[in-house]
C-alpha cells in the first residue's frame, strides 16, 4: 500500500541527507520526495511517498521520530489529504496533431507554456491519477521529455500538520 508521510522538520543543514540516508539504511523506497519552507522560516515540510504495510509503516514512523531534527510525523494517508503534483511534458505535436494535443490539454485543464515549430510544453496539475492519465494519452504523439514534481499533501482537517506539541518549549529555546 502507498503510504503519503508528512514531516514537519528544523529548516537545517543536513536533515535530508539524514531522512534519505535513514530510507535506504533500512532499506525502505522512497516513491517521491517534496521538500519546502513553511511559513516559519525555521521549519521545512517534508512529503515523502512510500510503499508497504502497516508494519514498514510503522517501523518507518518510529525510525522518523528518532531522528533529532524532526518535529513531527503524519500519515495522512488514513485521515483524508488534499495531494497535488506538478508536471511538465513536451510533446511532439505537428500539423493536425497539434489541434488534438490542444484538445486533450484543455480537457485535462492544462496550460501551453512554449510552443515551437515541432513541439508544445504543456503543464498540468492535479491528483497523480490525472497526470498519468494525460500521460498515457500523450505517448501516441510522441514524448520528447517529461519532468515531475513529487506530491505535496495537506490533511482535509482544520487543524495543521504543522502544529507541534512541542512548539512553546521549542520556540522559546529558539528566541534564546
């Protein structure tokens, strides 16, 4: 089963290194990989992909929470998120192609982003389902080169995954 983690770290030098480093040692995969900046400058979010069962995922969460820089961990998968991607495809499109390449785009609600004699860069968001789909529907008129973002993901519930309980202890040693 593919399990979607969030994991709220200190914005610090090394901590991916250590994650990574932490998947490969045990031996666990890593289907995609998000990284950015939250509205706290100090802290990153982490969206990390991954496959197996509820023993390799809970295995996995007490390996995370070991680790000195990470403040908290989430599976979203069980409690409802709102997941997206992000991709880029450049896709041969000449003559009477073109016009159909244009179709399929506007129904998957694409934007062309450049367009050039032999070929169109489309971009496309959404569930990774959706990017598939276009994907498929696009090999026939040729594929130059696709590039894809990993996912990000928010839990549906009002309260954030960035709400740690040790936020008052953690921000006041930070001020000091």
């Amino acid at each position: 089963m593919r399990h979607t983690i969030s994991v709220l770290v200190e914005n610090k030098f090394g901590v991916l290194a250590r994650i990574a480093g932490l998947f490969s040692g045990r031996g666990f995969n890593i289907d995609s990989l998000t990284v950015s900046p939250t509205h706290d400058e100090s802290l990153s979010k982490m969206t990390i992909v991954t496959s197996g069962d509820d023993a390799v995922l809970e295995q996995i969460d007490k390996q995370l929470n070991k680790l000195v820089n990470v403040l908290k961990v989430t599976d979203l998968t069980g409690s409802g998120f709102v997941g997206r991607e992000l991709m880029m495809i450049k896709v041969r499109a000449r003559g009477h192609k073109r016009s159909e390449v244009l179709e399929v785009t506007n129904i998957f609600k694409g934007n062309i982003i450049h367009v050039e004699h032999e070929a169109l860069i489309v971009e496309i968001t959404g569930r990774s389902e959706k990017l598939d789909a276009f994907t498929d529907l696009m090999r026939k008129f040729g594929i130059v080169e696709l590039a894809r973002t990993g996912k990000v993901a928010m839990a549906r519930a009002a309260k954030s995954t960035e709400d740690i309980d040790v936020a008052p202890t953690y921000m006041q040693t930070r001020a000091d």
